[in-house]
C-alpha cells in the first residue's frame, strides 16, 4: 500500500500553501505524500474519518517556556503540546548561555515534541524572576550567547531580549538593545525583544530591529507599545516595519492580552503576523492562556478570519523559524504534523489579562494530532 495513514473526510485549511477545502490527507514515512478530493481507503494501511472537522497544519507556538526558574513545563511540555495540536514550540529565552546545557538535558532530551529555543541575552536566562535577569547589566552575555547557538544549531535559533521595566535598569538607555543586537548579528539570528511595559517608545527600539527580528508582546496596553502613549492609532514606525517584514507577534500571556486594546487594534486595521502563547505551567494550569486553540479562539471572536488565524499559528511561524515549507504546511513533501480540530458553535466563557470575560460564539477544539506521521493525540470519542 502506497501510505500509512489517511486522514478521510475533514476540510483542509492550509492557508499557508494556500489551499482550503473538503480532501483527504495521506501520510507517507513522516511526509505528507497527498492531498486529494477522494483518496480510495484501500491504499492506505491505517484510515482516519475525520469528517466534519477542519484538517490544519500542526501547530506552532511561538513563544513559550519550558525552563523557567530551571522547570516550568519541564516535563508536562509533552502532555501540553499535544493535546492543543502544538508539534513544534518554540522556547523564548526561559535559558541563557550558562543554563542552556539544563534546558537541554531535562527538556529537550526528554521530549517528543519538536523544540526549537532563542537563547536570553542574560547569561542567566530567566532563572529567578523576583530580580531582573539583565538588572545588573554585567549578566549580558553578547559573545556567549552568539557562540551557545552557534554550537546548538539544532535548538538554538534566535538571540531574546526582554526591555522592560524591573528586567534592564532604567539608566541602561538603548544598551541592551545594543548588545542584544551585537549577539544575534554574530549568530545570524533574528533577535526577539519583549516590549511590554518597556522603557523607551517602540519607534526606538525599532532602530535596532531588521527583517525577520520579532517584537513580541505587541497587544500590551502599557505606555509604550504600538499605538503610542495617547493609544488613537497605531504608529507609523510600526506600520513600516511590519511591511518591512519585522515580525509582530501576540504572545498572550498573563499580562500582555486585553480585549478592549486588541479589538481597537484590529478595528484600526493591526493584526498581528504571529499568534503564540507565552505560555508556562501558571497560565496554562489556571489561565487566561490555557493553550494555543484558545488563544486563536479569542482571535476569532473579537473579529479576525478562521484562515487569518489558522496561518498566523502555522505558516508564519515556520517562516519566522527558518522553516517554511517543512514546517507549517500540508504541502505534500512536507513533514507530516497535523492538526485536526473541530470547529464549535454555542456560548463560550474567555478571559483576558484583566480578568475580564467575553462570551464568544465559537472556538477552536484539538480533536487529534499527528507528529512525524503518527497519532501522538487522540481526543476521547474523536
């Protein structure tokens, strides 16, 4: 028989390759070998009906962390990816160049789920999170950090720097950036830089910024974020750099996602090219996160488009990774990490950063998750 497994009956949305509608997915050796309106199910060895469910490509989240205070998801990250459709995670900056070697062994030696890892501009990552990591400024560690991803390849893609208040002294001015800048221009990496509550206007941390950096945390609603101080539009300097190809993402987390500002933000005509989580045991355990369909769920209900969502958790990313066409897609020739997910109506409870609550009319719901080819999640009764 020509495939492993086939995927039957579901709506493929790939918004990435692009192609949407009702066809069948067939699994050849980790690849994805057809897409096609009516493969017979006698030529494969396995069949899935998947049938009134949407059929994506696996997820990617963008940023998350496995290793905070040296455990965090540690050993959940497994459990958590897969049963929210997430194949690939991205860790952003939980380790720096003196405890990458822990993140390594205990995380991504252990686990299934493919981890990829921006490397913290502090040498101590984010290990004790009452004191700024970067605070006192001399636990920067530019040449450190270039040449801990430049040996870890494998994990290691991009330099993260987080500029806000209480993480880099106030005196510091553009500093930080600076070093952060030197580190990935040694790596040739892009260079992610949290902006929440941060202590300069975006405009200049923007100066730092080049096509395929990310600035993460963008729906923040604090002083200085896309939109500026008096929060009527969004700013110029982010509207060019976004066309320019630096890379916004949401990163929801505990304080960066309120629904007020991101609806402005959308009604004005911002949406953001990366939707991830920042997620960690807290968010993920009691919320608002919980994982990633949620927050693409949220998306949903405050005005922007299933394929809008589906592409900005999937295709974008990969490209954000340096792995468009592998990752993120159903392409055929692609690695086979599928997402099947129901689409369901009714009255639905969400809550953003403010513990606020909207009643959202559908959401996103991870029935079965493939990685590599194989069934690494089954939903009951899915």
């Amino acid at each position: 028989m020509p495939y492993d497994l086939l995927l039957k009956g579901g709506e493929v949305i790939d918004p990435g390759w692009p192609f949407r509608g009702k066809a069948d997915v067939a699994v050849h050796k980790g690849k994805i070998a057809a897409v096609a309106p009516d493969i017979q199910a006698t030529e494969a060895v396995r069949v899935l009906d998947v049938s009134g469910k949407l059929v994506c490509p696996g997820l990617i989240d963008l940023h998350a962390h496995t290793f905070i205070n040296a455990h965090d998801m540690g050993p959940e990250t497994d459990q958590r990816c897969a049963a929210s459709g997430v194949t690939t995670l991205v860790d952003a900056g939980s380790s720096g160049s003196a405890t990458f070697p822990g993140l390594r062994q205990y995380v991504a030696d252990q686990c299934q789920v493919r981890l990829r890892c921006f490397i913290h501009l502090s040498a101590l990552g984010l290990i004790h999170l009452q004191v700024g990591e970067l605070m006192h400024l001399a636990y920067a560690d530019p040449e450190g950090c270039a040449r801990t991803i430049q040996n870890n390849r494998d994990l290691a893609i991009g330099v993260k720097l987080r500029f806000s208040n209480n993480v880099v002294p106030d005196a510091a001015g553009t500093e930080p950036l600076r070093l952060a800048r030197q580190a990935a221009d040694m790596a040739d990496v892009p260079l992610m830089v949290h902006i929440t509550d941060a202590l300069l206007p975006v405009p200049k941390i923007l100066e730092f910024m080049r096509p395929g950096d990310i600035v993460t945390h963008c729906f923040h609603r604090y002083l200085y974020g896309i939109m500026g101080p008096e929060k009527k539009e969004i700013l110029r300097e982010v509207q060019d750099a976004q066309k320019a190809g630096v890379i916004f993402d949401c990163a929801h987390g505990r304080m960066h996602f309120t629904f007020p500002f991101v609806r402005m933000a959308l009604e004005k005509g911002f949406m953001p090219d990366t939707i991830a989580t920042d997620l960690s045991i807290p968010s993920a355990t009691n919320g608002p996160v919980f994982d990633l369909p949620t927050t693409m769920s949220k998306l949903l209900n405050l005005g922007m488009g299933l394929e809008d969502v589906i592409l900005r958790a999937t295709a974008n990313p990969a490209r954000a990774i340096g792995e468009a066409g592998t990752l993120g897609t159903l392409k055929p020739g692609a690695v086979a990490d599928v997402a099947v997910m129901s689409l369901e109506r009714g009255q639905f409870d969400f809550v953003d950063t403010d513990q606020d609550h909207m009643i959202g009319e559908q959401r996103l719901v991870t029935q079965l998750t493939l990685k590599d080819g194989r069934v690494w999640y089954r939903a009951p009764r899915a």
